[in-house]
C-alpha cells in the first residue's frame, strides 16, 4: 500500500478565491505571511492550477474551478 504524503500548501488568492501565489512542499516554512493554509495531496499538488479558494460557513475549502 502506498503512502500519501500530506502537501503543505500556503496560498494568496485574489477577489475571486484565484490562487495568485503559493508555497508548499513536504516540510516547508513559509517566507511571506499567506492568508491561507491547508493539507493537501500530490494529485491536488499536480494540478492546483486548477482548484480556487472558496469560504463556506466561515471557514476557508480548495474546490475545483468549474468550466466556463
């Protein structure tokens, strides 16, 4: 069984929830404070070009963008 190693991601978005930067990495510290911060996975890592930061109930969530 293969393991899955948790991906710290740290991300800056824009009004929209659009990732505008972002640091992650196994074991990483930030260098620049990020509003933002969540575990993810390598797939998620691979393509997180493709995920946007929504708020939901107050509290911050990585979903797909949807296609326009």
């Amino acid at each position: 069984m293969e393991e899955t190693k948790n991906i710290q991601l740290f991300v800056n978005v824009d009004e929209e929830g659009n990732i505008i930067d972002a640091q992650m990495g196994v074991n990483i510290v930030q260098s620049d404070p990020f509003p933002f911060f969540f575990l993810i996975d390598e797939e998620m890592a691979a393509n997180i070009s493709d995920y946007k930061v929504v708020i939901e109930g107050m509290k911050p969530k990585l979903v797909l963008k949807s296609a326009e």
